[in-house]
C-alpha cells in the first residue's frame, strides 16, 4: 500500500523556510495522504481494497498464533504446582512450586487471582445448583532438576504453552471445551426419573430412593442422563476426569493432601444421611462444590477393573471409550504413590489412582485409603458409614464392587458438558 506521497517534499535549507507558500504546498501533500488513507478505510469496509486485503491477512496470520497470545498486555500465563517432597508420614510432605520448579509461597490471593481458581463458579442450569470448572491445562511428572529432582510434581497453566496439554476433563468427542459444570451439590432426586442438583433435600441413595427402588449404577446413570430433554443437553454422571481435574486444583491449592486436615472432615462414622447443605456435610467442601467426600460414597464414570483386577479407564480424548491398562490395581491400603501408567490414549498419571499401597495409615501419602477387586466400577470419597475417618477424603477411592451392588451409603453427583 502506498501512499500518494510517500515522502513529503523538503523544505529548502537555502530559502526563507517562513514563506508561506512553501508550507502551503507541503500542507496539500499531507492532506493528499489523509485523503487516500479515508478512500483505503472506506473501501475495506466495503470489502474490496488493498487496505482490506492488507489487514486480511494480518488477521489470518494473527489467528494462527497460540492462544498464549491472547489479550497480550493483559492476561498472562499464569502457572502454579506442588511437589511431592516425601511419600510417606500419613500424608506426605508437599511444596509449592513455580514454573520452573523453584519453590514458592503462596496465599489465598494467589488462586483467587488466578483465573482458573477464579473461574471455578456456582451457576444454575436447567434449575439445578451446578459448578463451573474452566479449560486448564496441566503437566505432571518428576522434576527434571533443582532442589526436588525426582520428585513429583503436579501444574496448572490458564493458557497453552509448551509442555503443558489440556486435561482430559475439558475434551469431548475428541474436541477441546471451554468448561464443565459438576453439581454443587451430590445427587438428588428430580422426581423419579431425573437426578437433580439441590440444597435441603436428602441426596439419593442408591437402596433407598424416594420411590424406594434400588438404583444401580447404570440406574444411576441413566437418571442423569435423563435430564437431556426438551432442548437441554450434556447432563450426565460425573467421571473420573472431571473428579481428577477437582483433586488437580485442590490438591494445589491446599498445598498437601490430606483434605480432612486442611478443609474439614465432612460427615464420616454416622449411621444416619443428612440433606445436601448440612453444616456437617459442607465442611467437606472445595470452591463451592458441597460434600466433596463424606456422607454418601459417589459413583464415578470412566474408571473400572477387568477380571484380572487391571484399571481400565476412558480414552483420554473424550470419546469415552474403554482403554485397557498395563497396570494392575494394588492391594487394598493407603496409597504411598499414585500410578502413572500411560499409553498413546490414556494416562493414568491425570487422574489418581492407587500405584503402590501399605496397610498402615503413617506409611500412605494421600490421607485416604483406596479399595479394589476385580470387574468391578468406582465409587469415591467415602461415606458416612466409613469405621475410620482415614477412610474418606479427597483420595478416597473404592473400586470394588459390581455395578449391581446398592447400598443406602451410596450416591452420585450431576455433572454436565
């Protein structure tokens, strides 16, 4: 694109440069310029001009850039992560580390700044009380150098950058999504025919039901999906991802991993279920998603055991496919590492699922105790009939009972995508 005058004539440095004829004629070849750059704007707006053409391509060329690039000047990748700096002690010992694996201190208004943390919020859908859960992207490993080498560690990034992949929770049909939305609340009837999201009501309990029927877990499954009607779409059952992507978030920002501890120990060691929002059942609680562990044990999609007691888990594009895995679920006990395990379509180092157990609670890592046996589905976080309250947490995680199994101590929770 040239302009009409792409050097504006000098002034000679011989002359009186005060005449005002000699500014005039400069004064016409700028406005000449003006006037072409008011024809190039108003063409392209038309549609059809070398200007058009120009900012075209500018724009294609721009939208090829990484996202990272996104409001450049203000919005900034912010990442954040935890190493595991000791197995062992119960719950292991646990720091705070930046991108580059150095160690950092954090606060409250380090996650309420960040916009993953600060985009966890409560929404209502189709009249139920739900939990939005942004796109983050995550890495996890061991730590390739520093003070913590060999050690894992967990990050979270906003953005895409080099290193970093989307969690699983946030892909579907094999396309990245922008969020998901779990319940705030577990389970609840919606009639007889839906599951439901709401405070001041007892959850639903897989034996006992207002309709006093059992619900099994493909039961269970169908009265979310259930809510998929008259234009409403995406309900389901929670799975193992969207519970990862929770544990990620609040792993991190707890800073260790012994939920019961550092945020409260829900309702454990009662023969009795309590409504959605008791105090008791909140103070299990993370970013707003009530009775995270405790109360009743929940039913989780995406995980399960084959015959051999092997984990077989969704692919990790969302398709929700089974994968068979090469690792082998341990005995029953507390967890001391989790698995890592991965193939070309899973990962098992995205979720947390037990690696290597012990039977006594001060050699676990995790806080919480893990339970499996062969072709059997997942249920999570303990309930309230657990005998020990080292039974239920954050990492509290049952893979040992059929699909046809009921029990009053079992629920699920609403999830949507």
């Amino acid at each position: 694109m040239a302009l009409t005058h792409n050097t504006i004539t000098p002034i000679p440095s011989d002359g009186p440069n005060t005449l005002t004829t000699l500014w005039n004629s400069r004064y016409q070849e700028i406005d000449a310029n003006f006037a072409y750059l008011e024809n190039e704007i108003a063409a392209a707006q038309l549609g059809d001009s070398s200007l058009c053409n120009t900012i075209g391509t500018m724009a294609r060329k721009l939208n090829n850039v990484s996202r990272t690039l996104n409001s450049v000047g203000t919005r900034f990748v912010q990442i954040v992560g935890i190493v595991c700096t000791a197995t062992g002690g119960g719950a292991g010992t646990w720091q705070h580390i930046d991108a580059n694996y150095n160690a950092i201190n954090t606060t409250g208004e380090t996650f309420n700044k960040h916009p993953t943390y600060a985009g966890v919020i409560d929404e209502t859908i189709d009249g139920q009380a739900m939990v939005r859960v942004p796109l983050f992207y995550m890495k996890t490993g061991t730590v390739p150098r520093g003070d913590y080498v060999g050690k894992r560690y967990w990050m979270v990034s906003d953005l895409p950058v080099p290193g970093f992949s989307v969690h699983p929770a946030f892909m579907h049909a094999g396309v990245e999504i922008d969020q998901y939305w779990v319940g705030k609340y577990q389970g609840t009837a919606d009639g007889d025919s839906k599951l439901g999201s709401v405070a001041n009501v007892l959850p639903l309990q897989s034996s006992d039901d207002p309709v006093h029927r059992l619900v099994f877990f493909e039961d269970m499954r169908a009265l979310a999906n259930a809510r998929n009607t008259a234009g409403v779409t995406g309900f389901c059952m929670w799975n193992i991802y969207q519970l990862a992507a929770i544990q990620t978030l609040a792993l991190i920002e707890m800073g260790g991993s012994d939920s019961q501890s550092l945020i409260g120990q829900g309702h454990v060691s009662s023969p009795t279920t309590l409504v959605t929002d008791h105090e008791t059942v909140k103070r299990a609680a993370w970013r707003g998603i009530v009775g995270l562990w405790g109360n009743l044990g929940q039913m989780i999609d995406g995980l399960k055991t084959n015959a051999d007691a092997q984990y077989m888990i969704w692919d990790k594009n969302g398709n929700q496919t089974y994968e068979s895995t090469s690792k082998t679920a341990p005995a029953n006990g507390y967890p001391v590492q989790m698995a890592t395990d991965s193939a070309e379509r899973y990962d098992l180092g995205l979720v947390f699922v037990a690696g290597a157990t012990n039977l006594a609670y001060d050699q676990g890592t995790y806080g919480d105790y893990f339970k499996q046996a062969p072709n059997s589905v997942t249920y999570y976080g303990g309930s309230r009939e657990s005998v020990s309250g080292n039974h239920v947490g954050l990492f509290s995680l049952e893979i040992n009972w059929h699909a046809e199994y009921g029990h009053s101590h079992i629920g699920s929770r609403l999830a949507k995508v």
